[in-house]
C-alpha cells in the first residue's frame, strides 16, 4: 500500500474483531499484544474477541461474541467453524449501529466475512490479518511435502484441504481492503494468486522483551553447544530438514540439539532413527522457553511454511542465533543477525550449524547484531507501526471516495 499523506496525531477508533480467544495460547497471546500496544500507541480500541481470556487495559472498551459473564459457548461444541460464523454474524450485526463511530475494522482470516461485507456496505475501510501464507499455498505445499515423506495428513490437522476453509478464506481475500500480511514470504504468496501489491500490507509481530532477553551472566565457555528448536513439531515446520542437517554436522559429535514441542505421532515414527540418536533431546512441552532460549547457542526454524516465525524474533531477544529458512522472518537476515537458508536446502543448513560451531567469533557476532534490533520488534514498536497502518488505510479510503463523488458529479 502506498501510503497518502496522514496527519501523525490522528486518532483512530479501530474496532478490531477476533473470533478466538484474546489472550490464550500462540495467535490469542499476539491479538493479545496487539491490543495492547495499540492502546498504549494511543488508539482507541473496541474489541470483540470470541472470548476474552486475559485482562486488556481499561481504555480498550470488550465486547465478548460468544461468551457474558462466566457463561462461555464452547467452541468444540459449536463446532470451530460455526463458532468463527456465529462470532463473525454478531459483530456485523453490531456495525450496524456503529456508523460514524469507527474509522476502520482489524479482522483475522476464517472469521470475518460477513462482517467484511458489511463494512464495504457501510464505507468503513477494513484490514484482515493473514497470519499465515495464502491458504491455497498452505494446503498445497504441506500435503507435497507429508506425500514426500510417506506419511499421512491426518483430517484434523489445521493444514489439511478443507474446501469449505479456503473458499470462506478466498472469499475475504477479495472483500477486504487491506491484506496485512507478517513477511514478504506471505506477501509473495498473495502476489503468486494475482492480488495488487497495492492490497498487501506489511507488519510484523513483537517479542516481550521482558520476557525475552539475554543472560545476566557469560556463557560458560565449556558448555557443549546447544542448537534448540521451539514449536509444533510438524512437518510444515521442517523439523526432518533440522535433524537430518544436524546429524551431518560435526556438532552433533559432542553438541545437543533440543527439540520442545508435540510431535504428531506418524511424523515421530517417520523420524524414530534420528530422534533416537544420543545428541538428540526431544522435550515435549517446556514451561520456561526463554530460560532456554538464554542457555542455547542457535535456534532453527527450517519451516516450508511460515507467517512471522514468532520464535526467531523471541530467540533474537533472548541472545539466541537464529537459523532459518527462506519461508520464514525477515528480521533473521543472512550474516547480519542470523544465517537464511533455502527451503529444504539441508546441505546449507548443515555448513551453517557447523560453521557456527566452528566459529565462535561469528556466533558472537550475530548474536550482538540480533540484540540490537530488539528495539525495533518490541510490541511497542509494533503498536506505532499498526496505528500508522490505520492512518494510512483510512486516508487511502478518504482519497477514494472523494474521487468517486468527483466522477459520479463529473458525469451528470
């Protein structure tokens, strides 16, 4: 998106729509963050969450959709997709009579068409948040890559094809204004289907840098050098390419490699010889991720897949050098604050664990250059930049109408 000029103190009534829980685990905690930082940047901000699970600050005005009081609609008794209808439904209802008292909509993918299209009605400017890849693109290259490997796409898995899924997904793709889209790798995939680069914005979600922050204390010099990984263990996250390159590394002779996450059962048997393998260390879930972060040397994340690829920001934060491929974020770039690799190259993902392991001088070096970045991808940092998003979205919509009341009067 081209951005008009905006005025920087405007302030903007955004309300922003999410049909989950704002405040629970992985896509909650960040809708979370950004509610947040979007009240401290200075907007004003009406949220209707699905349900409201952590506390927001007392500025933001909560409308829960599917939830009053304590009472709570399951979700799995709804069934997920009613659910996200049934939230999408209220809060287009709820529009109607919001007119003149919101300059623009913040809606998530799956949950919002209905609404979509009563803003477009009603001449309210809309964003919907992509957190992910293009969903055809999504469904297409895990399947390739579960076929490649032998192993069987469980139905309920959340990359498995559901045609009800992306034709709903497709759908809000096209009534939006706005795309916003976490890296260039999604925004590439947007532009692969034909969308306007015009219709693709770019943001980035943040780290809690109090949270996620380095240690206090050196490094003990003798520690076996520690590649970790953090994340569902699935095969769009690449964990195959992780361990096949670690095994041909020579750091994996007197090193560890630390796996924290689910593996899906057929994936883990796929994998038993490599997992089995004594420099390996599969950890299912960990409470204290930063803690971890902070005594690891590097962090992969080889994802065919990928939205932000929140845990290389958090591992930046924590000291933690991220290697990553192609797929995934930005802010990890080659030589500079990590190592990039191409999707499913293992051989360079190998040179680049063990040039890592071989090169402390250079781990180190990346290691300062990602801490000072942390500044720039704090939430903080994150609610500035949405708010300006907002501004400009507005002031595009703004530009647009004048120009069709300019056409419309031009041809009486």
């Amino acid at each position: 998106m081209k951005a008009p000029a905006t005025k920087p103190n405007q302030r903007i009534r955004v309300l922003y729509s999410f049909p989950h829980k704002l405040g629970g685990a992985r896509l909650s905690d960040g809708a979370w963050q950004q509610v947040n930082a979007l009240a401290a940047a200075g907007a004003e901000v009406v949220a209707f969450p699905g349900v409201l699970h952590k506390p927001v600050p007392t500025s933001v005005e909560v409308y829960p959709t599917l939830a009053r009081g304590r009472l709570r609609i399951p979700y799995r008794l709804l069934g997920k997709m009613r659910a996200l209808a049934l939230h999408d439904h209220i809060v287009a209802r709820r529009l109607e009579k919001m007119v003149g008292k919101v300059d623009v909509i913040h809606t998530y993918a799956a949950g919002a068409l209905e609404t979509l299209r009563a803003a477009r009605r009603l001449g309210i400017p809309t964003v919907l948040e992509r957190t992910n890849a293009h969903t055809r693109f999504a469904f297409e290259v895990v399947r390739k890559e579960f076929d490649r490997l032998g192993v069987l796409l469980p139905p309920e898995d959340e990359y498995y094809h559901r045609e009800d899924l992306l034709v709903k997904e497709e759908a809000e793709y096209q009534e939006s204004d706005y795309i916003l889209c976490p890296s260039k790798f999604v925004v590439k995939t947007f532009l692969d289907r034909g969308f306007a680069r015009e219709k693709l914005v770019s943001y980035f979600n943040g780290v809690d840098e109090t949270a996620f922050h380095p240690a206090s204390k050196p490094r003990d010099p003798d520690h076996p050098f520690t590649m970790l990984f953090v994340g569902v263990c699935a095969v769009r996250k690449g964990v195959h390419f992780a361990l096949e390159a670690w095994l041909q590394s020579s750091a994996s002779k007197n090193g560890k490699f630390l796996i924290v996450g689910d593996f899906l059962p057929a994936y883990a048997a796929k994998l038993t010889s490599m997992l089995s393998h004594p420099s390996v260390q599969v950890m299912g879930h960990v409470k204290d991720v930063p803690g971890l972060m902070r005594s690891s040397d590097i962090l992969v994340l080889p994802s065919i897949e990928e939205g932000f690829g929140r845990v290389i920001t958090e591992a930046m934060a924590s000291g933690c050098v991220p290697l990553a491929s192609n797929a995934c974020t930005e802010f990890c770039r080659h030589m500079e604050t990590g190592l990039v690799h191409n999707v499913g190259d293992v051989q360079t993902l190998r040179q680049h664990i063990t040039m890592l392991y071989q090169d402390h001088a250079l781990l180190d070096r990346l290691r300062a250059a990602s801490l000072r970045t942390v500044p720039d991808m704090t939430w903080s940092a994150v609610g500035v930049r949405l708010l300006q998003v907002y501004r400009d979205v507005v002031a595009a919509k703004i530009v647009t109408q004048r120009s069709q009341f300019s056409e419309h009067y031009s041809l009486r």
